[in-house]
C-alpha cells in the first residue's frame, strides 16, 4: 500500500479486510484481551510477541489509522496519541529528559511554546528558541553538547512562518540529533517533511486530518532514518537496556523502523497513558479517508480570501504562504507547490479594536478556539490561544495585538468573501 498514491492512501491505507471481514475498520471498544496462558501474555509483556493485553497501551484500530498515517508520511510506524499536544510531549521526552536541551522554532503553536517553555522547563528540559529565519550560523550557535532533538512546525499556527527543513534538517543532523516536524497545517497531502530531511512528524488529527471537529487527537510517525545506534551516547534511552523490559535495547531489538515508537509506546504510553480512545480513532478514519479532497478546497478559498484582504484599506497585512508576494511564498513553492493551508492571518489599521470589532460582526465565520475545519471559524490569538505570552514573546512568535487567524473551510469562497466584506464595513 505504500507504493500507492496519497490519494489512494487516504482511502484505503492501513487496513486491509479479509474473507468475509467488516469492510470498514473495526471499533475495538475493549479495555482488555483475553489469553489462553500467562506464557502468551508474558511474551507481550516482555516484547517478544506482538499482541495486544490492554488499550492504554495498543489497541487494533488504533493501530490501522496510525498505520494509514504512517504511509502517508512515508514513514515505518507510528503512534496515536490523546491530542496534538500529547505528541508533540512523547515526541521529545521520548528522547530527552532533565538536563537535557532542545532547539526549537520561535514561531510554533502558543500551546507548544507554553508545553516546551514552561511544562517541559519544570520537569529539567531546557529548550533555546530561534526564529525561524534565521542564519545558518545563528542556528549553529543555539546548539550544546546536551542537545537532543530539533523541533518546528512545516507551517506555523497562527504566524504562518514555513519552516526551511532542509537547513534545520542539516543543523540537527551535524549535531547528531533529530528533527521533529509538527506537520499539522500542512498535512502529508501537501507536504512530507521525511523527504526533506525530517526524523520525527507529529500531528495534531483534531485539525485537517479529522477535519470536522469530531475527535481529538494527536499522532507521532518515525520516518526510520535517524540511525540512534550511531550517537549512543546521546540516547541511552534507545541504545542501552531497558530494565524495565528485562533488558530490551531498542535501537538493537528493533532496528531503525521500530524503535522510537515502541520505546514511545512501552514506556511513555505505558506511564502517562494519554491514548487516543478506539472511537476517536474511528472518526479520525473518516475524516482521512476524504482529505485529499478537502486539502486543495481549503488552499483555494483560503488563497482567495488573502487576495481579497490585501486589496482592503483598512487591512494592515496579510500573511499567507501561498499568497503571491508573501514572505514566504518561495519556500512554500520548494515544500509545498500544490498547496499550503487554509489558514490565513491578516491584522488591522484600527490594531486590537477594530480586529475585535470585525469578529463580533461575522456571520459564517464562527469565533472558536478551533483550526483547520470543513467550517470556517476565526480566533484572535493574542487573547486566547497566546494569551499566557507576553508581549516579547508574543512578537517573538510573530503574534501582533491586531492579528486576526481565519481558517477557511470548504464552503464556497464568494460566500467567505460576502461575509469578510460585510464584517468589514463595521470596522
């Protein structure tokens, strides 16, 4: 299935039913599984079979969506998890831990900064922040001997900074260490950061890949590449044993393709226990099974709204990476030619009033704290999602006071259009 086209893929990927079975996949509602012997269920305890004993850990449909995302990545396995945000947490504490240090992009998800800068800081994890665009030299100089992994997001929400892969895909690698990639805005139908350079992709499923504000959701692909056995000394986690698994080192056991997300699965799924729930995972199917069609409507509308804001006088700024013009319209071109998002960001000349102001007045656009849906719904960051930020790092993260995030859905673009218009004449 992996050498079919994404569009197949999304359809079909990750489960394949046999003689007579269900040909939708199976909601496995069951925390447990039942074994002949204790012998049969000691061999999964000890990894030495592969099974199923209890849903906080793997459960069979869990496992054909994450299958179905794994192949969209192009990567050799992955993980679900509760939420986005428990993805991007598994991501990096699978491989570091108190003392250790992270490199991350500037301009990444307020609730990611806040996990990373706060939480993560807590528990002993240090993380440097660097801009995105930054010098190569800049980039050099946030690295230390504790570095453990890279982080950015293909399209950051809600700044919509593209991330250069390839430069920070070859800082973190001349450094013996990992690039993670939240992949959320892009999706693998637009973007697939493992053929650019990238070792890790998370996503938050609650967005695009769900697509209708059904199931929350998070999941973590291995692309298989990053060879842990070769800088051992920086992950004894995946190169030395685990005793708690009777001596299992999992970059031996494993190999490539398999260690990250079993070591992720078996002990931090093990310990926290943030599993996506069977019926999430069910939905999440849903919603993948349609979104290589619904992708390039989203880049559409959204493309024709930030062609529309940038003709408004009383708009400061639009930012949108497939937008002609923008900043980042060259790197979107090289990551992503087919289409980006269908977020666009734009502030106002009136600054934090007058974005308020034309939000109370929207019809279609529906004021919510949620992203990248089939319905068009609007958020102003800096006093929600980037509320705990202050006003440096909020700048730091390219958040403006009168920065205003409109995720188009998939309704028609002259009646988004209408709508902004008529917003607009309140401002």
């Amino acid at each position: 299935m992996s050498d079919y086209r994404p569009e197949t893929i999304c359809v079909q990927g990750g489960y394949t039913p046999g003689n007579g079975e269900p040909r939708q996949i199976p909601i496995i509602q069951s925390t447990t599984f039942k074994y002949a012997t204790s012998e049969d269920m000691g061999k999964l305890f000890d990894l030495e079979a592969s099974g199923y004993f209890y849903t906080r850990l793997q459960n069979p449909t869990n496992d054909a969506v994450a299958a179905k995302i794994s192949q969209l990545e192009g990567g050799t396995a992955a993980m679900l998890t509760s939420s986005g945000q428990a993805a991007n947490f598994y991501a990096v504490f699978n491989i570091a831990g108190c003392g250790d240090h992270v490199v991350a992009s500037s301009t990444i998800y307020g609730g990611t900064y806040n996990l990373f800068h706060v939480t993560m800081k807590r528990m002993g994890v240090e993380f440097t922040f660097v801009e995105p665009d930054c010098s190569e030299e800049e980039l050099e100089a946030a690295f230390r001997p504790n570095t453990k992994a890279v982080f950015g997001e293909t399209i950051a929400n809600p700044a919509l900074t593209v991330l250069d892969i390839e430069k920070f895909a070859h800082a973190a690698h001349a450094h013996g260490v990992p690039l993670i990639v939240d992949n959320t805005f892009a999706t693998p139908v637009n973007c697939r950061p493992f053929d650019w350079g990238a070792d890790i992709v998370t996503h938050s499923t609650t967005k695009y890949m769900d697509g209708h504000g059904a199931g929350v959701g998070g999941c973590i692909v291995d692309s298989g590449k990053f060879d842990w056995l070769a800088h051992a000394d920086k992950f004894p986690g995946l190169t030395t044993p685990d005793e708690s698994y009777h001596g299992i080192t999992y970059a031996e056991k494993f190999g490539l393709g398999g260690a990250f997300i079993t070591k992720c699965t078996a002990q931090l799924m093990r310990d926290f226990g943030s599993i996506q729930s069977p019926q999430n995972a069910f939905l999440l199917n849903l919603g993948l099974e349609s979104l290589h069609v619904r992708m390039p409507r989203h880049c559409e509308n959204a493309l024709a709204v930030a062609r529309y804001l940038k003709e408004s006088p009383k708009i400061s700024f639009v930012t949108y990476p497939g937008l002609e013009g923008d900043r980042y319209y060259a790197l979107a071109q090289k990551y992503m030619p087919h289409g980006t998002c269908g977020v666009v960001s734009f502030g106002f000349r009136g600054g934090r009033m007058a974005a308020e102001t034309f939000m109370k007045h929207l019809k279609l656009a529906a004021i919510e704290t949620h992203v990248a849906d089939a319905r068009t719904c609007v958020l102003h960051p800096a006093s929600a999602t980037h509320r705990q930020m202050n006003d440096q790092e909020l700048a730091a993260a390219g958040i403006t006071p009168d920065l205003v995030r409109l995720s188009c859905g998939i309704e028609h673009a002259d009646d988004l259009i209408e709508d902004i218009r008529q917003a607009l004449e309140a401002v």
